[in-house]
C-alpha cells in the first residue's frame, strides 16, 4: 500500500476549513498544506498574537480567530462570530 503524502491533497479552491491549534505543531503544518493547495485557512487558537505570527508564513487566505475548546464560552463566541 502506497504511502499518502501532503503532495495527495485535492485541490481545495473555493473551500474553507477551520483548524483548531494551528500556532504550532501539526495544526500548523495542517494550515500551510490546505492554504498551499488553495484553502481558505482560519487558524482558530487560543493566542491570538501567535495565531498571527503563524498565519504570517502561511501562503494563501488565511483568517486568526480566537477559539479555547476548554471554555464553552470561547466555543459559542467563535461559533457566533
């Protein structure tokens, strides 16, 4: 069985997809690759300062919004917004 890389990923033009935890680590390895194949991103993290840094090297649409999953509140704010 074949190997799946980023290199697989369909074009996304024309769609939006939220990641949750894309100031670092897999969310923002995630958020590079749907940008890179035309995504519209929005980064959803807790800081947003580094949600922006983040999104900074981010080819393509990208949007940074606020979002902690702990807080029930945070999740209806940005579920509002």
């Amino acid at each position: 069985m074949p190997k799946w890389t980023a290199s697989d990923l369909p074009d996304m033009s024309g769609r939006t997809v939220v990641i949750t935890g894309a100031s670092g680590g897999i969310g923002l390895i995630t958020a590079r690759e749907l940008a890179r194949v035309g995504a519209d991103v929005v980064l959803a993290v807790r800081t947003v300062g580094k949600g922006q840094e983040a999104a900074a090297r981010i080819p393509g649409r990208t949007e940074v919004r606020e979002l902690d999953v702990s807080d029930l509140a945070s999740v209806r704010r940005f579920a509002n917004e």
